[in-house]
C-alpha cells in the first residue's frame, strides 16, 4: 500500500483489494454465527445472550470500513483491535462451556490483514507478533486449568476425574502447542498472503509509472529529433539555398537595369541567374534527399553513391573519383548510415573547403569497412573547430553503430574525413 498517498484512509471506495474487505465480512459473519452457536444452552445451563461479544464484533468490523495510513492513527487503531480482542476473548473464558471458539482466531486474522494495509513492514511485523503474543497467552493462561474439558457437560465419577488429573495436564499442553502452532502459519500465512499482493500491486505501479515516464522521454526524444532536423533544414536553406536565391536576385536586378542600356552583358547576368537557378534547384534536391527515410530507395549503396557524386560534380563543378571494394553485401543499416556521411561530407566541401578535387574510397577491409573522404581545399585547424553541425552529425551517425572517425586537416592542406565499422554484413544486421 502507498502511504504517501494523498487520501489518509483506506475505505471501501479506494481498498486497494476489495475482495481481501469482503473476506473479512465473511470471517466476521462466522464469527457472529460461532458466538450464537456456543452459546446454545447445554445440560444445566441456561441460554444467556453474548451481548458484549457481538457487540465487540460488530464494531471490530466497523472499524474495518475506515483504515488509517499515517502513523499514530494506524497505531491507535491497532492497539483498539487489540484490546477489544483481549475484552472479547476474556469474557469467552468465563464461558461455562468454553471452547477454542471463544479465543475469536478470526479476529486475529482480520487484525493481522489489516495491518499489512496500514503499516510498513516493521509495522505489520510488530502487530503480528503481537497478536500471535496475545492468543498464546491467553491460551496458556486458561490451559493452566485442567478442570475445563471436565466441565463440558459430561460426567465424569470423582475416583476417574482425580485419576485423570496428570494426563489431563499432559493433553494440555499437547493442545496448547497444537491450537499455537495452527494459529501461528495461519497468521504468517496470511501476512505473507498480503505482503505478496502488495508487492505485485506496487510493482505494478511502478512499472505503469515507469512506462508513463518512458513515453514521456519518448516523446521528448521525438520532439527534440524533429526540432534537431528542422533546424538543420533551416540552416542548410539558409546557408546554401538562401544565398543562391540572393545572388539571382542581384543578376536579374543587374540584367533589368541593362536591358535596354547594354543588352550583351544583360544576357551575361541572365546566363549566370540560370545557372545559380539550377544551382538552386540541385540543392532543394539535395534537401529533399536529405529527409527522406530510405535515401537508398532500394538500390545499391555503389549506385546511390555514383549518382550523388555525379550530381554533386556536375553542380560544383568539383573532380570526383570513387573507389568501391565491397565484395559482400552491408546491411541495410549500414548502407544508409554510409551514404548519409557521404552526402553531408561532400556538402561540407561543397560549402567551406573551396577545393578542385574530391577522392572518395570505400572499402571492406578485415577488420570492416572504411569510407575515407578527401579533399584539397583549404582546410581548417581541427582541434580548434569541431563544432561543425555537419561533423558533428557525421561523428553521432558513426558512434551509433560503433564505429571510429578521424580527421585529418590543417589550413592549406586539405581534410581527410576516415571512417571504420566493425564487420556488417546483410546477413547479420547489425554491426
């Protein structure tokens, strides 16, 4: 049970095991039906109402309809329980025909049900202790006697009764530690009973909260993927694409001013608008590429990449040379996370390197693959600039299949981007 919970008792409306509250009913109602049925008059004895016992009965099950949680309540609550037990039990003693009955066990058992409801595991440890504590002492203090079973209503002729005076004592004893020992695995039956549904009820809270939060993250993950990638387009449309609709712009400005003044170098403003326009169209494509599932669209990963290098050549106007050693088919996972490092490094050298020729080589080795990318543009100081959107995002797509990067760069001498992942094949899935 949670005892943090808002609601300081548990009641009928929020039990959190309705059943174990209806078994109590069921144990009170035997319980009334005992008191009246040991009571029935026998030989010599008068028929006299237990009042006080049902009465204590009646408001013992009262008492169930409103459990206390915190902790003084629930203590002064058990320790009423007890009490009326101990009131019930001794007006049962005084019973002319008394029986086991009269020692109320379904009290205990109700008592030790609850406890497990309104108390931590210290607290439901101490309060059946003490229960178990307070029927074998009153057990053993009404078996001091060994003239009750002689008083049953059966008669018995005085040189038999003192004859049977020393055995009587043995049985007991004997009966003592039988009603003890039955009592005591009914009471630790039902406190492991109990304890048991709690665990599972509050496991199972646990996990519907654990799944509660990990959907949360979830979709916390989702969003800041989607904020992630919107902010990618964003800059990519402003870096590339915003930048050739600037420079078309001026063209066409230039060629209207010329138009009627000088019509040749109009046309030349013309031709270069057409040309930023197409430059302009490559990259919407590449961008369009770039958000696409399966940028492979079932094809090889040799053929997907030619064709990007072919587009990239043709709109950079960059010398590209592949080389392709890939004997074995990769996994589908393995071939897209390729292409992806591929495509963002061309795009970096297309925007930052400034450079004449790209080498392109991807190969399985032993050990895996390797894809290394090389340019001889500028350059750049590596240890001072590794904060770039595009290498940051080439080195998450490597980490995330355990892969290793190096780069290799310094002003004037160019950038070698290498990549290595262990082996992966389409056979595997995995690398």
């Amino acid at each position: 049970m949670n005892h943090d919970s808002k609601d300081p008792f548990i009641q009928l409306r929020n039990h959190p095991f309705p059943v174990l509250l209806y078994l109590e009913w069921g144990l009170l109602a035997v319980g009334l039906f005992s008191v009246l049925l040991v009571s029935l008059p026998a030989r010599r004895v008068p028929f006299q109402l237990p009042f006080i016992p049902v009465i204590i009965i009646l408001i013992f099950g009262l008492m169930g309809l409103r459990l206390p949680t915190a902790k003084n309540e629930a203590r002064v609550h058990a320790a009423i329980a007890l009490i009326l037990i101990f009131v019930a039990t001794l007006i049962g003693m005084r019973s002319r025909t008394f029986t086991v009955l009269h020692l109320y066990p379904f009290l205990y058992i109700i008592l030790v049900t609850r406890s497990c409801l309104m108390f931590r595991l210290v607290g439901r440890i101490t309060v059946t202790v003490s229960a178990f504590t307070l029927f074998l002492w009153v057990l053993l203090y009404r078996l001091q006697s060994s003239d009750w079973i002689l008083n049953l209503g059966v008669r018995i002729p005085v040189p038999l009764r003192e004859r049977l005076q020393d055995r009587l004592k043995l049985l007991n004893l004997g009966f003592a530690l039988t009603t003890a020992l039955l009592m005591g695995l009914a009471l630790l039956f039902i406190f492991l009973l109990v304890n048991a549904l709690l665990s599972e009820r509050q496991s199972k809270e646990q996990m519907a909260i654990a799944n509660q939060q990990l959907r949360q993250y979830a979709l916390r993950v989702e969003t800041l993927a989607m904020e992630q990638e919107r902010n990618r387009i964003a800059r990519d449309i402003h870096d590339s694409l915003g930048h050739s609709l600037t420079a078309l712009n001026l063209q066409l400005e230039g060629a209207v001013r010329l138009w009627q003044i000088n019509p040749n170098q109009a046309q030349t403003f013309l031709r270069e608008a057409k040309q930023m326009g197409s430059m302009a169209l490559q990259e919407v494509r590449q961008s369009v590429s770039a958000m696409r599932a399966d940028p492979l669209q079932g094809e090889g990963l040799e053929a997907t990449i030619a064709r990007l290098v072919q587009d990239f050549q043709r709109s950079t106007k960059i010398l590209t040379a592949c080389h392709f050693h890939l004997p074995n088919p990769l996994s589908k996972e393995l071939n897209i996370t390729v292409y992806r490092i591929v495509q963002e490094a061309l795009t970096n050298i297309s925007k930052h390197a400034h450079a004449t020729q790209v080498n392109l080589d991807i190969q399985t080795l032993d050990l895996g693959l390797q894809v290394v990318i090389q340019d001889n543009g500028q350059g750049f100081e590596w240890q001072q600039n590794q904060t770039g959107f595009g290498l940051q995002g080439i080195r998450e797509r490597v980490l995330a299949l355990g892969g290793q990067l190096a780069i290799a760069s310094a002003p004037g001498q160019g950038c070698q981007i290498t990549v290595d992942f262990p082996h992966c094949n389409s056979d595997s899935g995995k690398p």
